[in-house]
C-alpha cells in the first residue's frame, strides 16, 4: 500500500534528504521525499502508524507529518522554517512561501541559486547565495535586474582595472635594469602606493569573493571562492607583514634592496582575472535567457474590444474571457480563443517553429502572440492572462532552464571533495618547495602555494551544466518543444522505447464521419436519420474529437438534437443514454458486451472490412439490438511515418497502444511500419504495459494528447505530450510538442543529444585545465625545465576555463533541429 504525507519544515534539499533518510530507517517502508511541494510518498507492506513516523522526525529536527492526499499536497506551502543542523546555511536568506511547483516568471522579488545549492529554494532579496556564493539570479525575466547585475560588475571591474594597471606596472618595473621608477622614489615608498592602491581593488571590488569564502569555510560548503578567497587573502597579508614586519622574515624572503618582495600585484590582478570572469557570466546569462525575453516580446500590450458595436482600444490585462475582440491585418492576436467571424492566414511560427502560415477560419482557434496576416476577424477571448499558451511557454521555459540535469551530481561530488583535497596539496606545495627547493625555498613554496589555489578554482565545473540546459532548453521553445525540466533534456537521448496513442497523435487526431450505416430489422424499424439523431444527442456534451465528428455531421445533415437522460461515459468503451424511452448504446464491441446487445453476423462482416481499412467504427445499439454502425476516418498526420521511420532507424523501439479496435489498429501500424502494437487498450493497460517494459529496465517515453493519456504520460520516463491535446496531458507530461506531431520527437530526441554532448565538452574543458593546471603550478616542470606557473598566469588559466565552457554552450544557440 502506498500513503501520502505532508511533512511541514523543510526549507531547503539539505532538510528533504534528512527527512527522506530517516524516514527509511522504519522497518519496512520505502520512503521518497520531494521538496515542492513537500510530500513523502511512502510504500508499505503493512500499515504503520503516522505516530511512528513522527517520532523519528523529531529526534532529527522541527519536522512535523501527516497525511493526506496528493491532491492537497500540492497546494500546500513550503514553510521557512529548518532544523538546528542547518541553521548556518540559512544565516541570510528565508524562503519565499510557494504555493506550486515553479517560481512564476512574472513574479517580482523571488530569486533562486542557478547552481541549486539548495534544490528549489527561493530568496526574497537579491545577494549571494549563502552556501556556494553565486550572485542569485531574479525569477524576473526582465532585462532592468539582469542589467542590473551585470552594470554593477562592469562597475567593478573597471575600478580594479584603473587600480591594479599601476600596481601591475610597479611591479613588473624590478625586472628592468637601473629601475626608473626607483630614481622617483625609493623602494619603500613604492611598496606603500601598491598597498594604497590594493584596497580598493580587494575590499571594494573583490569584497565578495572574500565574504562568499568566510561563508563557504564558516558552512563547510567549500567552493572556488574558498581557493580564490584563501589565495589573493594569503598573498595579501604576506605583504603587509613584508611592509610592517620586514625582520621576521628570513633571509631568503629578501631582495638585493634588503626589502620583503610583496605580492600585491598577485593578489590585485587575480581578482581583476576572477572579476573578469563573473562578467563573462553575468552577460552570458543575460543571452541564454534571450529565449524567454523574445517571447515574451511576443505578447501584445493592446487589443481592440468589441464594445456594443463599437470598437476599444485597451490594455492586454483588461480583456476577460467571453470578450469579443476585433484583429486587424498584421495585428498579434491578443489571447487564446476561436474565431467567431471571419477567416484570415495567421503566422504561427513563433508557437510551432514552420514558417508557413496557417488558414483558420470560424470556429478555429488562435493563440495569442501569433500574428495575423492580410484580413480582419472577430474572435472570442477563451484564455487570457497566465492562462494562455504563450505566458505558459514563458513560464516553462523559465523553470526548465533552472532545473537541475542529474548529470550536474557528477560536478556536485567532485566538487564536494575537491576543494579540500587542493588546500592539501596546496600545503604540501609549500612545504616540499621549503624543505627541497632551491632558494630562496620559502618564495618559491609561497608563490607555488598560491598558484595551486588560484588555478584549481572550479568556477567552470560549476557552469558546465547550467549554461548547456539554459541554452538547450531556450533553443527548444524556438522550434516548439517544451521542456519541464533538465532530466527529461537529459533522459530524452536515453530512450529505447517510445510509446504512442493512435488518436491525435500518429493521426491528425481531426476525425471525421465517412458514413453511417442502418441495418433494416423485423423488431425495431429506426430509419438512419433516427439514428443519427440518436448518437448525436448522447454526444452533445463531449469534447472527445469523435464526438465533435458525429456533432458536425448531424449539424450538416440538418437534423436536430434531442433531450438525453440517464448518461453515462464509460471510459475506453463509449456511452449510453436514454433518449425518448430508448436505451442508446454508442461504442466499441467490449461496451455492446456489457450492455448485453445482439449484434447480426452481417454488421460484424461489414465492420470487420472498414476496420481493415483502418477506420474507426463505433456499434450504435438502440434497446439492446445493434441497428447500424458509424464509420470514422482520421488522416494519418504527414510526418508520422517518416519521424517514426527515424526513431526505429536510431534503435527506438515504437509501440502503439490505443483503445481502437485491432483490426483498425493493425492497418495503421503495418502502414506505419511500427515495432509493435497493442489494440483495445484502456487507460489502465497503457499505465501497465509502460510498467512491465520499465520492469524490464528499458526507459520509457510516452507521447499522448488526451485525458486517458495522462496515467501513463505520468508514469514513463519521458511522458510526450501533443501540444494539439488537453491540457491533462499535457500537465501530466514532461515535454510537449507545440506543433503535435511526431516530428517534434526527432527534433527533441536531437536537441537532448547535442545538449548532452555540450555538458561533457564543457565537463572536459572545467577538469583540463585543472588537471593539466595543478602540477604545473605546483612545479613540477621546474626540475627538468625551470617552467614555473605565476598566481597570476594561474587566474588567467582559471577565467579561461570559464571562457570555454560559456563559449561552447553558446555554440548550442546555432544548432538546427
């Protein structure tokens, strides 16, 4: 049996992996935890008290349980409140209260660490964050706060520059012979203009890296600014003991001038380097969320409301739904809805990727942002404000491209252990160069020392997969695939077996009724036009594609509809109903077998041939006899079979499963030329056979469109949902194709492949320069070349790594899909 429970206090995924961990000390239960919303989905063999639970709760922190259902878990907050242990990594920031999954794009004063130190925590002030010292990023996608971070860096960056220029110059002057700048003014008096010039550089500019490693060392969340911090801090007090403290210094510390040589000019211009690099960063974030700024371009500010006859110009947030609204020649059109008068070609590239305009005529609907072409229409508002597709691309696009890709758990444990193990080798640098180098042994240790912790900083680890995701994920909205998060980008190349409905997914999912056929019977005589009324009235209130079919046939042929008591949906059979004292019966054989109707061997030859055909029939049953049949046919969309023809050519398995019939279903699938398929399929077996093949360890995607959809898009890997669907589906799924055809599976399919392909360039370019970079510094060249690596060549090597990876993932933004 599987329960769900509420558990209050958790504030950060440092809390939920306690909580997860100590749940699963009880005998017996299988416990997984999730942060937002904060529920713990527990398996048991036999029940067990929610009391038990709690007592190991708390022997662990303020955490508190209960049940409930999912349904309400989900609209539960997350409460800012953690346990002792934590306390340290939550010094400055408090969570902001949620109420759903995902930080709203248009949300002002929520911020979030785009390294996820803390899984999905939120700030409500802008600063660092407290466990890796990343500038947070604002949830806001405006340009005002991105700007924002990057003018304050600029800032910086050019007073470092103006500072550390003539710290560099004095500096670099001792290798000139007869030194002119000593004809000036002495040594002494030099070395106090480099520390004059050092403060604002250290203290104003590169104040943050210093607080981010007290924070980093005070947490024990070690990162790069722990060596930048340990480093330039190093160099900087070894020189202000050299200008205050000259005679505690042996020796070798000394110059010809009888001075202590002074490292400010390292300290200075590694931190200008690292500065460099933070705005490297900051600029390249600004361009990676390039995608979610041009659509929101996209969206009009104004439309034309149709006010008793007279038209009004108002602002996009006053229309409500029901609104009639005019769109003129070249206008955007305003919101989701449906044309009510008129036709015209609309441009919906900026939804679907194709550059083909679309002809939509009454009835149709449009969606807002998309453009209008040469005539003027009336539409209905049916969606508006965050309701529509394009704010719910925006939103998508804007959690997607902060989520995390488990890859990303390879750079967190690397760097857990590497910070640590480079202080070591950085100390035993040191004290090998001390004890073995040649003089003066303790300069050559220190510099040495230093150039190890610069040089090992791994900013670029850190980037490696959050600049390829943003990338990746921004570059899919392009061509209208919409991806929830980075571990269905990174699953997606991982497939071997793609499942797919029938039904609006391999089919235009736009059927239509061919014919419907009367059987003459002794008992009951029904002329056709009867029959066509009746299963018209038991559709009148579905919204299933077959039901507006037989809908719009009955409107064609005139004929009326009439009053339906008793209605029932049978979900993967069909209806009933009664109309006029008649039990109606519309649906497949499994429903004609519940209600107990006879069916004459005639009508089942002739339905056997149109399904052969690949139609979709459905028994019509009027008192317990089968009186006829309705045929329907559904064009196969004209990508499916080339976009089903790569997947199999790439080595995916494609299987359909459809509750249609299986005589229909073998024609589309030897058309189609599919792995395999099963027919007759209810919600529920789709749900199983995706079990049964993950049982057998293949990873699962599942592409649907409808509500019966919406178990199995759940339970696959990769759940694939028609953007041309219900919004269950597409709910339910972890992508959705915009467009709704099977096409957009390549492209996705591509697109994850190239994205993961990136991270492991960029993870290649994060651990060379390390790899390569660490001996160098610590000198192991010099006994057989004399090569040694300075801090400051070091810095550059370290802002080279970051340079590489954002280049690279930068590269993504050409990709064609």
């Amino acid at each position: 049996m599987t329960h769900h429970y509420i558990i209050s206090g958790m504030s950060c995924d440092g809390c939920r992996k306690k909580v997860e961990k100590t749940l699963n000390t009880v005998e017996g239960i299988q416990a997984e935890v999730t942060l937002n919303p904060p529920l713990a989905t527990i398996t048991m063999g036999e029940h067990v008290a929610t009391e038990k639970f709690q007592d190991v709760l708390t022997e662990v922190g303020k955490y508190t349980i209960e049940m409930t259902s999912s349904s309400n878990a989900l609209e539960t907050p997350v409460k800012s409140c953690c346990s002792s242990q934590n306390k340290n990594s939550h010094v400055e920031h408090q969570h902001a209260n949620k109420t759903t999954k995902s930080i709203d794009a248009n949300t002002t004063g929520v911020y979030y660490c785009p390294m996820h130190c803390e899984g999905d925590k939120t700030y409500t002030k802008f600063g660092d964050c407290p466990v890796c010292g990343m500038d947070l990023v604002p949830a806001q996608t405006s340009n005002s706060q991105e700007n924002k971070v990057y003018t304050d860096l600029l800032k910086k960056m050019l007073i470092a520059v103006v500072f550390t220029l003539p710290i560099f110059i004095i500096s670099m002057s001792e290798m000139i012979p007869n030194n002119p700048l000593y004809n000036l003014m002495s040594v002494e008096k030099w070395n106090w203009v480099q520390l004059l010039f050092s403060i604002p550089v250290l203290f104003y500019a590169g104040a943050m890296f210093f607080i981010r490693a007290y924070k980093s060392i005070v947490t024990w969340n070690l990162n790069m600014f722990t060596l930048i911090g340990i480093g330039t801090g190093v160099a900087f007090i070894f020189s202000i003991a050299g200008m205050f403290f000259p005679d505690i210094f042996p020796a070798e510390f000394k110059s010809h001038h009888g001075t202590i040589h002074l490292y400010f000019e390292a300290a200075t211009v590694i931190i200008t380097l690292v500065l460099l690099g933070q705005l490297l960063e900051a600029k390249a974030h600004e361009q990676t969320s390039g995608a979610i700024k041009e659509l929101m371009k996209l969206s009009p500010t104004e439309a034309t409301l149709i006010n008793n006859g007279t038209d009004i110009t108002i602002a996009i947030d006053k229309i409500q739904k029901g609104d009639l609204l005019r769109v003129k020649p070249g206008d955007k059109i305003p919101v989701d809805g449906k044309i009510t008068t008129g036709e015209s070609s609309i441009d919906e590239a900026m939804i679907t990727g194709e550059p083909i305009p679309v002809d939509k005529k009454t009835g149709d609907t449009v969606i807002a942002g998309t453009i209008n072409g040469t005539k003027s229409f009336v539409m209905i508002a049916q969606k508006v404000g965050s309701e529509t597709l394009l704010s719910q691309i925006i939103q998508m696009v804007n959690d997607a491209s902060r989520s995390r890709a488990p890859i990303q758990k390879l750079a967190d444990r690397v760097a857990k252990y590497f910070v640590p193990t480079v202080v070591a080798i950085s100390l035993i640098t040191f004290f090998a160069w001390a004890k073995f180098g040649p003089e003066p042994a303790y300069i050559y240790g220190l510099i040495n020392a230093i150039a190890v912790l610069i040089i090992a900083c791994p900013c670029a680890l850190g980037l490696a997969t959050p600049m390829s995701v943003m990338v990746g994920v921004g570059k899919g909205a392009q061509y209208g695939i919409l991806i929830k998060n980075a571990e269905a980008l990174e699953n997606l190349n991982k497939i071997d077996v793609l499942i797919t409905d029938k039904t609006g997914t391999i089919t235009e999912g736009k059927p239509s009724v061919e014919k419907v056929y009367t059987e003459q019977n002794d008992v009951m005589n029904i002329s056709e036009e009867m029959l066509i009324q009746s299963i018209a009235s038991l559709n009148q209130h579905s919204e299933h594609p077959l039901a507006k079919a037989i809908l719009n046939f009955a409107k064609l042929k005139n004929i009326s509809i009439a009053a339906v008591s008793d209605f029932q949906s049978i979900t993967g059979k069909g209806i009933t109903g009664s109309i006029k004292d008649s039990k109606v019966a519309l649906g497949n054989k499994k429903l004609m077998l519940d209600v107990g109707a006879t069916i004459s061997a005639d009508i089942e030859n002739k339905i056997l041939d149109e399904q052969n055909q690949g139609k979709t029939v459905s028994y019509i049953a009027v008192n317990n006899i089968v009186l006829g049949y309705v045929t329907i046919t559904d064009a196969i969309k004209e990508n499916s079979i080339k976009a089903i023809k790569n997947l199999i050519d790439e080595g995916v398995e494609v299987i359909m499963l459809t509750g249609d019939n299986k005589n229909t279903a073998k024609a589309v699938a030897d058309q189609l030329h599919l792995s395999s398929f099963k027919a007759d399929c209810l919600p529920e077996d789709k749900l199983k056979e995706i079990q049964r093949l993950q049982a057998e360890g293949k990873i699962v995607a599942m592409a649907g469109d409808g509500i019966n959809d919406a178990p199995a898009l759940a339970q696959a890997n990769i759940g694939i949902a028609m953007g041309t669907g219900t919004d269950v589906a597409i709910e339910s799924a972890k992508i959705t194709l915009v467009k709704g055809d099977l096409n957009g599976i390549v492209k996705a399919k591509k697109l994850s492949h190239a994205v993961m392909k990136n991270i492991r360039q960029n993870l290649f370019f994060a651990f060379i320069y390390n790899i390569l970079g660490i001996p160098i510094a610590a000198g192991i060249l010099y006994p057989v070349f004399g090569i040694l690596l300075s801090p400051m060549l070091a810095a550059l090597a370290m802002s080279l790594s970051s340079v590489s990876v954002i280049v690279n993932a930068l590269r993504l933004r050409s990709l064609k899909l």
